[in-house]
C-alpha cells in the first residue's frame, strides 16, 4: 500500500522540481490519455471495491482506453474536428460514476461496521 503513494510523492516532486513542457500540440493528447488512465484507475479501485478485481481486464482496458482515446483525438484533428471532447465527456462521466460508487461502498462499509461494534 506504501509503494503507489512512495512513488506518486517522487513523481510529483520530480514533475515539480524540473521544468518540462509538453509542446501544445501534443496537449489534446495527453490530457485524453490522462483522463482514460485516471478512467481506468478508478474503474480497478471500484472493480476491488465489489470483489470483481481482474488484473487482466485492468491491464487491457488501462491500454484499450488509453490507445483508443489518443486514436479519437488524433483522427478529430486530422478532420479538423474537436473529437477529443466527445472522450473527455465520455471518461469525465465515467469518472464521476466511477466515484460515486466509489464513495457508496466506502460509506456502506462504515455504516455495516458501525452496526456490528453496537
């Protein structure tokens, strides 16, 4: 449990401390790639969460919405088109749903755990 959180603070201190630029050109990109990782994230915590944890599935589906929402940005731009939003919309609502069930198990396990120390 110690190790994600080790390297997300060396993670943000490395991002904090150097002075790198992702060019604007490739920001659509990254920002659809971020969202679709943070999808993916938090589609596993809630897959855990109801005991339906495939690593597998976690794997797959991490690379499939990464490599498919970076495919839709890419054509959206060759069109000359904003597709990229349409996977914003998508993975900022799945995040969001992702969330709530999220915080819905979490509330549920305080509420049956505070119902058995009674």
């Amino acid at each position: 449990m110690w190790l994600p959180v080790l390297f997300l603070v060396i993670g943000i201190t490395v991002g904090l401390l150097t002075d790198l630029r992702v060019p604007e050109e490739y920001t659509k990109y990254l920002s659809i790639a971020v969202l679709a990782a943070f999808d993916t994230l938090l589609g596993g915590v809630r897959a855990n969460l109801e005991k339906i944890f495939d690593e597998t599935v976690f794997v797959t589906g991490f690379f499939a919405n990464v490599t498919l929402a970076a495919l839709l940005a890419f054509l959206g731009v060759q069109l000359g088109v904003d597709l990229y939003l349409a996977a914003v919309f998508a993975f900022g609502v799945r995040l969001f749903q992702n969330i709530a069930t999220i915080r819905r198990h979490v509330i549920d396990q305080r509420l049956i755990t505070r119902k058995f120390e009674k």
